[in-house]
C-alpha cells in the first residue's frame, strides 16, 4: 500500500510523492538506514532521512533549526497515526510540510568543511550492568 508524503531530494524543490509502506522502500529512498524526527512543531509529522547520511557526506537538504541540526540526503515527510503507523499526509498536514522544507531549505555546505562537520554528532549509550568493571569472562 502506498502512502502520500512530501519528497525533498537535497538542492531541489520539495514535492507531492508517495511511496510504498514499507521498511525496504523507506531504506531505498533515503539511501541506507534511516530514522526518523519529529518535524519541529508537528506531532504527527515525522521527517524520514538517512541515518549515517552526515557520515556519508551527503548533501545538505533542510537545517531544522529547532534542533540545531542540518539534515542531509533524500527526506521524506510523513504522518503517523496514533499508533505509530504511516499514513496518508492532509492536504493541510502537505502543505504546512512543503512551506517548512521552503523556509529551512538548505544552502550547498561542502562536506570537508568545518561548517558540515560541526553538525556530525555521535552519541554513545551505555546499559547499566550494575558492575564496576566489565565482564572479561575469565571467572
């Protein structure tokens, strides 16, 4: 089944799409795994981009300014309904989407900049084992 979303390709205009509902079609568009982030202001929109985009230098395509992070690659924006599940956009929910890509589209940011690469985060998690030291397995 295919859902209406927004489409942005980096550097270009965003448009009216649609896209089969489905991990693999999801992986496709944005170009490898993904995730993703609640668009600024909307709780039932969700921007859908590449997970190691920044880390495959990809181009710069919307600043969500919100979170002080530049999003890079192929996005999509879509919706969810209470349950998490995809759905079709309004034609509201469309173009608040395409007047959010307009104003926060952005500029070309060469990858080997210090500009790009002051937007590269990596966050580490740490389980709590309750230990002070790690298991080595030697016991």
């Amino acid at each position: 089944m295919n859902v209406k979303v927004v489409k942005k390709a980096p550097g270009k205009e965003a448009e009216i799409g649609s896209i089969e509902n489905n991990y693999k079609a999801l992986q496709n568009y944005v170009g490898g795994t993904f995730q993703c982030v609640s668009m600024p202001g909307e709780r039932k929109l969700s921007v859908i981009c590449n997970d190691d985009g920044k880390l495959l230098q990809m181009d710069a395509n919307i600043f969500l300014s919100e979170y002080d992070d530049l999003v890079v690659g192929n996005i999509l924006i879509a919706a969810h309904d209470d349950e998490g599940d995809m759905r079709d956009l309004t034609d509201a929910e469309i173009q608040r989407a395409l007047k959010y890509c307009r104003e926060n589209s952005a500029p070309y940011i060469d990858p080997d900049s210090d500009k790009y690469n002051s937007y590269l985060r990596v966050e580490f998690y740490v389980a709590e084992s309750g230990k002070d030291e790690p298991d080595m397995g030697d016991d």
